[in-house]
C-alpha cells in the first residue's frame, strides 16, 4: 500500500499548490484592478474561478498558433493579460492543472487492481476515485477487529468527557516512541489521522450531499431531523446539528466500509457492539 499512499499524497501534494497558487495569482489580479485580495488559503469562490477563467481564455489566445512558449521579447499581452510575469504566471497554474488531472487519471487505473474498489467503493454514489485513494492508503483495514476500530483511526469515535474526538487539550493522550538515539521517550498527542479524518467528513461528507439522493445523504437527512426534534439538542446550533449528522453519516458508511473489505480480505466481521451487546440494529 506504500506505493498508492505515495501517489495519492503526491496527487494531494499538487492539488494544494494548484489551490495555493490560484489564488496568489488572483489575488494579483484584484490588487491590479485596485481591490482587496481575499486572505483565504483554500479552494476559490465563485469570484475567483471567474477571474481564473478570463486569464486562462487570455492566456489561449495569446498563445495559440505559438509553437514554443513567448519570450518576453515577443511578448504581447491584451487587457487582461498585460505583464510578461503574469503570463508566466497563469502558465505554470495551467501547468499544476494538467498534472493534476493526470495523477488522478493514473490513480484511477491503479485502483481497478483492489478488491474493494471495483466490489464496493466504485458503487458508492459521491465517492469518487481521489477518496477512493485515500481510504485505501490510510487504513489497514487488517488492523481494524471492529468497525468502531476505524471511527477512532478517523477521529470519530466520542472522547471520554463524552464529546467528539479533537484536538483539543483534554482530549490527547500520552505514548510512547523511540527516538533517534533509541530511547524510549513519552509525548502528548492525538489519537487519530488528521489527514483522513479531514477527507472523510470535509470532503467525502459533502460529496454524498451534492451527489444527490443516496444512501448516505438519506442517512444523513434522517439523523439530522432527529436531532433536530429531540429536546437533548433543541438548544444546539445549526452548524452543531450539521456537524453531528455528517459525523454519523460517514460513521455508517465506515460500518459498510469494514464490513464489505473485511468480507473480500475473508477477515472476520464482528457485529457493532449497539447490536451484539445493546441488540440495536441500524436500519440497511
């Protein structure tokens, strides 16, 4: 799995630089135009791409019919693009964007050699092949006995204060590791992987919403009216509410995660513990 987790993190690695430098490069163009340049370090929004699409269509036109790429001698820009920078700019965006496209293109073909991809995560409706990756090169699903095994790894199982797992103080706990020396040294810290709980509920959970009516959008819907009609939680805010239904979304597909993977890798399933000990069963 060493060698998915490689090209998955590297595919990722991309995409935060494309992000990055999209928007150092529209912030360039607002301060151009006289205005303030958002401070946000994440994907762009509706503005941004907007702006992003004008330079990638002034771009294509300045270089069409160009057999090598413009020196800045030769250089003519138009409205949009105007500098020779800023060209070269738009150039290497367009650059990441290909490259990008293509580690996730190439991971696709590489996913099709894994059991659980083609049985089961293929026919996940909003759980494309980027979060396919991710969950095969981030879980040993052999190390997973139970299904709650995976909610902690993806920081979702529920702390000892009785609250969802963080990163707040309470809630990190004191190991053990070996140093470079070789000594046995203890250090504070959390309990789960940050990187795959992030993709899990900020990316895979949104996925399931926008795809549509599905399984796990249904769940979520479901959950979310629950708790927003029982009197424990009337008081809670409304992203409060979201938080909780997307948690316990993704908790049940992670249910239907180790339970299929475990059945094709002819591991042992074990009943959820609200089933086997509290004789609850969640409905399919």
């Amino acid at each position: 799995m060493s060698n998915i987790k490689t090209l998955v993190r590297g595919a990722y690695d991309i995409q935060k630089l494309r992000i990055m430098m999209g928007n150092r490069i529209v912030g360039n163009f607002k301060a151009k135009l006289g205005q303030k340049p958002s401070e946000k370090e994440q994907e762009l929004d509706l503005e941004g791409k907007k702006i992003l699409a004008a330079l990638r269509l002034s771009y294509k036109k300045i270089t069409d019919g160009v057999k090598t790429f413009p020196s800045q001698k030769k250089f003519k820009g138009d409205e949009v693009i105007s500098e020779y920078t800023e060209l070269v700019l738009v150039d290497r965006y367009i650059a990441l964007e290909k490259d990008e496209a293509k580690h996730f293109s190439l991971l696709t073909k590489v996913l099709e050699d894994y059991p659980v991809y083609s049985a089961f995560l293929k026919n996940v409706k909003g759980c494309g092949a980027a979060m396919s990756g991710v969950i095969l090169s981030e879980i040993d699903i052999s190390r997973a006995k139970y299904s709650s095994s995976l909610w902690a790894y993806a920081g979702l199982d529920v702390a000892p204060d009785g609250q969802g797992r963080s990163r707040h103080k309470q809630h990190l706990v004191e190991s053990e590791y070996v140093d470079k020396e070789g000594e046995v040294k203890k250090k504070v810290g959390i309990t789960f992987n940050p990187f795959l709980k992030t993709k899990l509920v900020g990316v895979l959970g949104s996925s399931f919403l926008r795809a549509g009516e599905n399984k796990y959008s249904i769940i979520y819907y479901e959950y979310k009216n629950r708790i927003e009609n029982h009197p424990n939680h009337i008081e809670k805010t409304k992203g409060h509410r979201h938080n909780m239904a997307m948690r316990y979304m993704i908790k049940r597909f992670l249910v239907d995660l180790y339970i299929a993977w475990r059945t094709l890798e002819k591991l042992p399933v074990a009943p959820e513990y609200s089933e086997a000990k509290l004789g609850h069963v969640h409905a399919a």
